[in-house]
C-alpha cells in the first residue's frame, strides 16, 4: 500500500503515552478484534480504579502478524516499554516462540485463546489445524452466513428511523421508541449479527405505521429510558446538530417526559411488546437482551438460549 | 418482560440437534458476545474437519446468568448433552462454583477470560473488581466513547452509497470503489468502531463528485476484487432483488470486467489510495487491514499499531 507521511494531528502517537500508565501490548496473526473484544471486556473489571488513574492504560494493537521476526521485535519493544504482551497465534511454533522470547526478555505475557482452542480440541477430538486465518493457504470461500449478513446490513439501512413502513413484514426485529432511545445503533448492531431490524419512532403528534399493527406482535419491542439521561443525551445530539434549546423543545425536559408517557402509554396498550429499559446500558448490552428474547421466544427452551449450527 | 408462544418455525431448536454433533455450552454473566467472538475465532482453527461432518458443533449461548440456581441448571443440562461448558464470570466465587459443578457431573470446562485478567491484575497490580457488567452496582454512564460512536454510525449511514459528497470531508475514512466490493457493510463495522465512513461508488459513465478529489487523500482508500468472485456475488444480489440477467449487465463478465479495469485506472492515477484487495476476506478482515495503515499514517511507528489510552 502507497505512504505518505502526515502531520501529527491528535496527539495519539507514542510519544504521548502518559508518564506511569500500565502498557498492554496485544499481538494477531489474524485483526486483532478477538484481542480488543476481549481486553475491553477484562479492562471492564478495573473501573473501580479508573478514579485514582491507578489503571489507566494504553493499549497496543498488533494486527497480520505472522512472521517471527515481528514478533520478536514486538516483544523487544514491550520489554522496553515494560509492557504485558497479550497473544493469539494459530501457529503453536509461532506462539511458543513467542513465549520463550517473552520469558527470555522479562516480558509477561498470555495467549489469550490457547486454552480454548485446547478445551475444543479435545471435546471434538480434533487438533486444531494451526494456520492463521490471514494465511495464503486458507480459501476464504463466502458462506451462505456472508450474504445474509450483508442483506441484513442493507436491509436494515434502508429501514432506518421509520423509513418504508411496507417492509415492516420482512423484519426480524422492529424496534419502536422515542428519539435517541439508541435505535439505530442498535438496529445496526443487530444487523450485523444476521438479523433484518426496522425501527419506528415514537413522534408526538404523529401516528405509527399502520403496518406497524398487521405484522406479527411478536418481533416487536418497545425501547423506554429514564428522562434525565434522555434529556442529556438529547442535548449532546442538539450541540452536535448545532440547533438551539430555545428554537425546539426537544431537549426540554417537560417536552421530553411527556414524550415517555406517550411511549409508555402505547407500550401498555400492547402488553406483547417487551419493553427493554436501556437506561445506562450500552448498546450491545441492549442487544444481548433482544436477542434472548427473540430466540427464546422461537424456541420455547425452558433455558432461554441463543443456538446454532456450524 | 411479556412473553409468548409462537410456533416453532426453523428448527433452531433443541429438538432439532444433530446426532454425533459436538455440543458447545457459552456461559455469560454479561451479553456473551466475548464468548461468542472467542469461540467463533477458535472454531476457524476446525474448519479443515468441516468437510466429512467430524466438527460440526452446536453452540449454545446463555447470557446474563448472574445467578447460582441458573449456573448449576444449565450444568446439569451440559452434562445431559455431554456438552463443553466454556464460561466468563466475573465473580470468582460464582467462577469457583461454576467449575466444582461441572467436575462434579463430569462436563469438562474452562473459563476463557480468567488468564486475561490475572495478567492484565497483577501487570498493573490491582485486584479485578469481581462485579459484572450486569450489575445495578455498575452505574453505566454514558462515556465520550459512547457518543463518538453513535455519530460515527448516524454520519456513516447518512453517506451511504455516494450520499451527500459535501460531507467527505467531514469523514475519517472514505472508501471507493465499484458496486458490492463491500462498501456498506465494511463501512458499518468501521462506524461501530467509532469511524466516521463515506463510501464512494464507482459507477462506469458517471464521475466520480468533485469533493473526492479535494479532501486530503490520506483518508481514500481503494477497494478490489477478483472479477470472478464478484460477478458470483452479483448474481446472488440480482436473485436477491428480484431483476434478472437480460434486464441489465450487472452481473454479466464481461462487464464486470470493464467497470473493475475502469475502477483500477482511476486507483492508478491516484497512487496515494491505497488498493485494498478484498477477494476471500471476511469484512471485519478488510476491516482490520484499513484500520492499520489509518493509524499507521497517523502515527508514523516503526511497526504499525492501533493504539489507546483508556
Ligand atoms: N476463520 C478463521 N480461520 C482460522 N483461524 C482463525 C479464524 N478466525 C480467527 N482465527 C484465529 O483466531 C485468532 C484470533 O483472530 P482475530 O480475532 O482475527 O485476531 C487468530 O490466531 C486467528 O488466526
Ligand atoms: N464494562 C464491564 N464492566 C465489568 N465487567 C465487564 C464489562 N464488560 C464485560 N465484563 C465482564 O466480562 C465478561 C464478558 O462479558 P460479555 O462479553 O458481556 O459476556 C463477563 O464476565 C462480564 O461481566
Ligand atoms: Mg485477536
Ligand atoms: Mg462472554
């Protein structure tokens, strides 16, 4: 790939790194996403300290890396930053080297998958293959699971904040809430995962789709928040937008509480509906529930459970 | 939440398990979706057993269980199946318990982040907090992340497809190139990780909007693919929409062909672009190649890295 050089704008680069911060170096042979998900969640274990900056860190991505002489610079490089060196490597020769090369320089470090590959293995009694999904040797053939995925993208795209109410039938899901109830990140965060969401929004004044009320109840679900927060998340969005509190009153609070009861009332007239709280919920905590539901719905498990073939 | 019972329509459920497939119990005390990462990562390293049907496996995911009752339910139904039982959680004694049980009923286990965090404790020298993300304790405030991310999604699909070229300036990213390279789904999972996404078609016949060419070329990047892959997922695109071959010249080779020779004269006269090959590579692949030479010109790093501070 062609380079240029670029100024410096944000500050990001290394030269940055605040004095006494704890540095985690994370190395793939593949993107590296495993990793980030992974450390994100861990990182989720030490907010308690985040108050007196004790964990503040910086974190590290080293995606592709599949040749040993990478990894060794990389491990000489978090020997001298004093940095924990998290791994996935397919390649076990690659990834024992890596370790030895990690204990010979001081570095402490952790493949973060091997012991799941290792409980997989021995349950399906099956070794592992060991290559890298970057390898030249892997054919990246599209799965029927690709396509899908990729109409579920569009679909839910094109269905976004009310749009086309005609195509309400062919949704898995149908969101149904007040503006910045966190709709569409959450449609698009479900379409990723496969599933075609349509979102409507509650507008005060005006009436849902009347589509909305012939298709099945039971793909429906209803977003409500707490007003305090849907008010301060309303006013980030109006900077952002750049319009003012005195031209709308979208953040007011009067306006904004009786946008909810609104909501509330029309969740009450469809007790089918399960109304999901997203107060102080991230998006894909919001989506973990929905789709809980969805599938527990459809399978009656006395477990509720999301189950698939591979 | 309401529920109701609707008939089984797909044979998702339980009653539907293959005889002879593998059973992969996921067990969460937050959404699972680190476990269903990890394990769909580590499930790449069987696909060569894919062929003759010895891999196949039915995952089984059981989120926000923060409960002791629960855990050991679902223990016991691991153990019916003969299943794997791999689980986070973040509490050590609900962790503790958890693998008592399944010793005890003889399901083998293993607990996929607890490495990760007694590295990630004792480099940084401070006890895990043993909350759960589920937590009321939790208070989840809305953090800048949080925001930057929802802009990035709300800007991303508002220039989907050439939309709005005014606004490519605004964007992190802006990625180009002809119909179904990716584009949109590639820009989605780039917007999730807090990008702001333009993509940009390339149409034989039409020009390309002026703005392109006058927004800092750092940020362009260029997308490819093996004229014979794409014409396969053009085909599937136009059943999928319902238009068919004599209709149009979308999928047909030979125009295939032109409009990627057309789109690689256009990458040749701006050799800044980098041209990203996507043929075989999943999204979040493509995904994980831009994200590196994005930063990597931001940072200018000996060896190229993401990185954060948190
Ligand atoms: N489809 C796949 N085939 C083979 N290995 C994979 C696959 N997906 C992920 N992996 C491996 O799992 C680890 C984590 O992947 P990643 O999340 O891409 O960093 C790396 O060692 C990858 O090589
Ligand atoms: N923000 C967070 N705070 C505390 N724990 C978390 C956080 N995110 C994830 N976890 C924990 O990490 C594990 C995996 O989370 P999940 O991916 O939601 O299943 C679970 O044990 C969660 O409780
Ligand atoms: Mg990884
Ligand atoms: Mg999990």
């Amino acid at each position: 790939a062609a380079k240029t050089v670029t100024a410096e704008e944000d500050g990001d680069g290394d030269e940055a790194v605040a004095a006494g911060a704890n540095t985690i170096y994370m190395v793939s042979d593949g993107t590296g996403w495993t990793l980030e998900h992974s450390v994100n969640a861990v990182l989720g274990q030490f907010e308690h300290c985040l108050v007196d900056r004790r964990c503040a860190t910086n974190t590290h991505l080293f995606s592709g890396v599949d040749e040993i002489d990478n990894l060794i610079e990389i491990v000489k490089q978090a020997a001298k930053e004093g940095a924990l060196l998290l791994y996935t490597l397919a390649d076990p020769s690659m990834a024992e080297a890596t370790k030895k090369a990690c204990d010979l320089w001081g570095v402490p470090s952790t493949d973060v998958l091997r012991p799941t590959i290792e409980a997989i293995a021995s349950h399906i009694g099956v070794a592992p293959s060991g290559i890298p999904r970057s390898s030249a040797s892997r054919k990246g053939q599209l799965s029927e699971d690709y396509f899908e995925r990729i109409e579920a993208i569009d679909f839910t795209i094109k269905q976004d904040d009310g749009a086309q109410p005609k195509n309400l039938a062919r949704a898995h899901i149908v969101l149904v809430g007040v503006s910045r109830t966190g709709k569409t990140p959450l449609s698009i965060y479900l379409a990723q995962k496969g599933y075609k969401v349509a979102n409507v929004p509650i507008v005060m004044g005006i009436d849902l789709p009347k589509a909305l009320f012939e298709i099945d109840p039971d793909k429906i679900f209803g977003l409500t928040i707490n007003p305090v927060v849907l008010q301060a998340i309303r006013k980030a969005r109006a900077n952002t937008l750049g319009f003012h509190a005195q031209n709308s009153n979208y953040a007011e609070m009067e306006h904004v509480r009786q946008e909810l009861d609104h909501a509330n009332q029309i969740f009450a007239r469809h007790p089918i509906w399960p109304v999901i709280q997203v107060t102080g919920k991230a998006i894909e905590e919001t989506a973990a529930v929905i789709v809980r539901i969805y599938h527990d719905r459809k399978q009656k498990c006395s477990m509720p459970r999301i189950s698939k073939r591979v």
